[in-house]
C-alpha cells in the first residue's frame, strides 16, 4: 500500500472516531436538554394549576359575595363559605 493510501485510511479512521464522537456528544446534550426541558415545563405546569386555583376561587367568592377560606386535606383544597 502506498503512502496516500496510507494516509487516506488514516484520515479516513480519524473522521470515523470524530463522527462517533460527535453523535455521542449530540446525543447527551439532546438528553440534557429533554431533562431540563421537562423540568420548565413542571414548573410552567404546576404555576398554571395554581393559578386556575386562584382564579377559581376568586370567582366563587365573587359568586358567593363572601370571601371563602380554604381548607386543605394535604392533596387538594376545598373551599369553604365563611360565614
């Protein structure tokens, strides 16, 4: 074989490694970015909920014309007339 060849296969080994290399590296940052893109999206999620909460309440009081207080079970809230 000669020296171009050589250097050919060479070159062409390396780029092969590179290639690896970078798909492993793109694959890991596409994993982190799956994982931090999940947790914004809990958190965009779960302020929403919170939210809605709020609102929902605002209106039953508005409906009610009282304020209501609010008392929880650990899990959800169930609003209660005051009065």
């Amino acid at each position: 074989m000669g020296a171009l060849q050589k250097a050919v296969a060479k070159l062409h080994e390396d780029v092969s490694q590179w290639s690896a290399k970078l798909n492993n590296g793109l694959n890991e940052l596409k994993m982190e970015f799956k994982g931090e893109l999940k947790l914004q999206l809990k958190d965009l999620k779960d302020g929403l909920q919170r939210e809605i909460k709020s609102k929902m309440l605002s209106l039953l009081e508005l409906y009610l014309g009282r304020p209501s207080t609010s008392v929880t079970d650990g899990q959800s809230s169930v609003p209660i007339p005051a009065g």
